[in-house]
C-alpha cells in the first residue's frame, strides 16, 4: 500500500476527496492534517474529524496552522457556505483531535517512516510549505506531493490564480520551489473532474445516509444554498470535484494525462497574485519541477467515485 498523508481543508470537494481515499484499497493514510482556506482552521479541522468518525476511520487528525505565511486569510464561504460543508452535518466526533499538530504530527510520522511517504494536498499549501521550510532534511522522505492547486491558464479566484495557490502563495512557492517531485492536479484538469447531473441522479439513487448527505452537499455546491448561484453561473451545471483528481492521482495515475514542466508561483501583481506560470515553451532554462495535469478519464473516474460511495454506504 502507498503511505500518505492527507492535508485538507474540508470543504466539500475535500470530503468527496476523503471518501475515495478511504475507500482506496492502495493507499494507507497515515495522518490527515488540516489547513485554513476554505473555512477557518476550526471549521476545517472539526469537518475532518466529524466525517472521520461517521466512517468509522481512525486516523489521526491533527491541527494545522490557522493563517497563511503572510496574506491575511481568505475562505470560500461563497462556495462551501458557513460550516465549510454546505447544509449537511455530521455528529459532532467522539474522538478528539490530536495532541499534535499538523507540523510534529508531520515530521514525527516521516521521521519514522521506513519508506518515502507521499503528501496529498486539496487544500492551500500553509502547513506542507512551513514543513519544507522548517525541516529541510525531510525532503528525502517525502516521494512526491500531489496537490489540488494552480492552472496553466485562467484562474477561479483572478483572471490568473486558482483558490488554493492564491490564498497562500509564499507557501506554495517554497512548495514548488523544494525539488519534491509535484503532481499538480490545477483547473486545467479539474474542470474536466466533474460530476453531471445524470451522475448525481445516480448517487440520489442509492438512498443510503451517505449519499443522501452527499447529495445535499453536492446540491448545495452547485447552487450555493440561497446565495449567488456559484457552479450554475460560472460552470454550466455540472459539478467539479476538484480535490478528487489529487487522490485519485495516487490511487491510479493512468486515469490521468500529464506533462512535466517548470512551473513557478506568482507571488506579486494585482492580477497575478497567486498564478502558476507554466514555462511551456522553455523559456527559463530551469529544469521541469512539475508534472501538470490536463486530462483525465471522467468516465471511469466518476464511476470509481460512485463505487466508493457505494462501499462506504
Ligand atoms: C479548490 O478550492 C477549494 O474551494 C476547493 O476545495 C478546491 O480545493 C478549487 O479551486
Ligand atoms: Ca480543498
């Protein structure tokens, strides 16, 4: 089985992303560790435990750092609404969450580690980007970061930045800049990850408690509870499970079709801030550092996603 450790900001993609992990047979989550951007560190970290338990999963969950390195912190309470999950709940957990924090809970588990482990990040890179900086020497035990982050072209947040890159971009420079390997699941590829409606149609089928919270979630998502519809204005009525495809990565790499190149995080511009510049004319004589996403199976991969829930219900 592949070591990982998961660090989220549930988040409703982040749960949907969760769930194909638990119901992985490949992978052996280690640690989940959580980051601030689509809600507070509170709400994430208490989403994360709460769904935790409702599965039956027993993983550590540890706090992360509740700010970015420098940006005062921005959620997206407009997509993933007050809670950070939509409308639905979970049993508040009986478990509570770690003693440690995202940071010693990293670097106890990959000092321990017998074999490179991989980081899959779905959320701004705050905690694995204070990693690398803090304990450099750590580098050799990490395989390789899929993340959820960046796009080659256009932005969810400015014409140019993707959410979790525009929230913490200093840290996601120190991320692309650490010579790890990087998978880079960014808009380019996650806006082909979708969910249609015939698909959700199907999930509704199921009628188990998961699906059906699911569902409410991936409602709420789509149109935003009663707010500004956000999916149906901007994306067409369809439903982009973006921080599935940086698991999904790990669990099957062959669903995915990438190449690699040198990609550098904009950290300044009043438009730029937060870009992944992707250097795909080889323009800047640095070495590639990013393998970049940009198509994937959405067929086989929903009807994997639907077999998860399907597993787990
Ligand atoms: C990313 O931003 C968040 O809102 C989602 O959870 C995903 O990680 C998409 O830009
Ligand atoms: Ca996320």
């Amino acid at each position: 089985k592949t070591p990982v450790i998961i660090d989220c900001d549930p988040g409703i993609d982040d749960i949907m992303a969760l769930l194909f992990a638990f119901a992985s047979e490949t992978l052996n989550i280690l640690l989940i560790t959580t980051s601030a951007g689509n809600q507070t560190q509170d709400k994430t970290v208490s989403n994360a435990l709460n769904f935790l338990d409702y599965m039956g999963q027993n993983v550590e969950v540890a706090r992360g750092l509740d700010q970015p390195f420098y940006k005062d912190l921005q959620i997206a309470d407009h997509v993933h609404g007050e809670s950070g999950i939509g409308d639905v709940t979970f049993p508040i957990s009986k478990r509570k969450e770690s003693k440690r924090y995202a940071m010693e809970a990293m670097v106890e588990t990959l000092t321990k580690a017998t074999e490179p482990i991989t980081i899959i990040a779905t959320g701004p890179l705050t905690n694995v980007g204070a990693l690398i900086l803090a304990y450099p020497h750590l580098k050799p035990k990490i395989k390789q970061i899929s993340l959820m982050g960046g796009a080659a072209k256009g932005g969810n947040v400015t014409p140019t930045a993707e959410f979790n890159i525009h929230v913490d971009p200093d840290a996601a420079d120190i991320v692309f800049r650490s010579g790890i390997p990087i998978t880079m699941s960014g808009l380019d590829v996650t806006h082909k990850a979708y969910l249609s409606q015939a698909d959700v149609n199907e999930l509704e089928h199921f009628q188990t408690n998961l699906s059906d919270k699911l569902v409410s979630m991936i409602r709420f998502y789509q149109d935003g509870g009663d707010r500004t519809p956000f999916h149906e204005e901007n994306y067409n009525d369809v439903i982009r499970l973006h921080d599935l495809c940086a698991v999904a990565y790990v669990v099957d790499p062959s669903l995915f079709e990438g190449d690699d190149y040198f990609v550098s995080v904009e950290r300044m511009g009043t438009y730029t801030n937060g870009a992944t510049v992707v250097d795909y004319d080889k323009r800047s004589g640095q070495t590639p550092n990013v393998r970049v996403l940009y198509e994937v199976n959405r067929e086989k991969l929903v009807s994997l996603f639907l077999r998860a829930v399907k597993h787990c219900s």
